[in-house]
C-alpha cells in the first residue's frame, strides 16, 4: 500500500513539473505576462570613506 501511494506522489510530482514548465513556455501565447514592470528607480548612495 505504501508503495503505491508513493509511486502516485511521484509520478504527481512529475506530471506537475512538466504542467509547470509546459504553462511557462505556452503561457505568453494565451496572453500571460510574465515580464516584471519596468521603472527606472534613482537613489542617492552615499559612501563613508573614512
């Protein structure tokens, strides 16, 4: 019993990566947008350089 139950996590486990890797190449063609927002972000650093 236990065997079973862990031969159907692991083949879950599987079927879930190829689903996950499938929807990240196939996605931007249903119309997902993966791409972060771009902004350009200035901020003053200063240096202690004693």
């Amino acid at each position: 019993m236990a065997g079973r139950l862990l031969k159907f996590i692991v083949y879950l486990a599987v079927l879930g990566g190829v689903a996950l890797v499938a929807f990240a190449y196939l996605g931007p063609w249903f119309g997902a947008d993966f791409s972060p927002p771009r902004s350009e972000i200035r901020q003053p650093v200063v240096l202690d350089a004693d």
